[in-house]
C-alpha cells in the first residue's frame, strides 16, 4: 500500500500543479484547493474524495506544492448530472478551487465536460 499511496499522492502534485498554471496569482501561504465531485452514498464514490485527502495528507506532511498546502473541498453529485454542474459550479464561482476531481459516472463526466 505504501508505493500505491506515494503513486497517488505524486499524481495528486502533478495534477495540483497543472492545475496552478491558469489559475492566476496566488500567495505562498493561498492553499491550494481541490474539488472533489462524487457519490457520497456509494462504496466507489466515497472512497474518490477519501483517497484525495489522503494523498492531500501526504503532500502536506511533506511541506505541501511549493510551500503550499493542499486543501480537499468534496462535493456529493448523487450520481446525478445535474447535482454535478451545480457543484461544479459552486466549486470555481464560490469556492475558488483550483481544479475539480471528477466522478466515475459517466453521465455525470459528460455533464461535466462542457
């Protein structure tokens, strides 16, 4: 489990940083904030934004992406496309994540793609 959680948790980076490019200017001590869309109620689904944090976790007890820390905001889309624009919508508009982690559904994934 060890090497899969360092796998994840170097993925978790490279997405955060990618995530950064666009995203404007930020102070070191800004967070960087990751969205999490998924089923809550489903085994799968609540297990997506579980291993974010726990990557997340890693990263930040290893000094965070460029002295920032990671923050994991989840959102529960009921396995519903519409559920999921909403907080899609209410990630970038409110709360200022960086970048969004989406579902495994996909029609929720389609929804989401525009």
């Amino acid at each position: 489990m060890p090497m899969e959680r360092s796998v994840s948790s170097r993925a978790l980076a490279l997405l955060a940083v990618a995530g950064l490019m666009g995203a404007g200017p930020a102070h070191a001590a800004d967070p960087i904030r990751i969205g999490v869309i998924a089923e809550a109620q489903s085994v799968v689904g609540a297990s997506i934004p579980q291993a974010v944090q726990l990557a997340a976790d890693e990263i930040n007890a290893k000094g965070g992406v460029d002295g920032r820390q990671i923050q994991v905001v989840t959102y529960d889309d009921k396995s519903s496309a519409s559920d999921a624009v909403r907080a899609f919508q209410r990630a970038v508009s409110e709360d200022k994540v960086n970048l969004v982690i989406a579902s495994y559904i996909s029609e929720v994934v389609l929804a989401l793609m525009p």
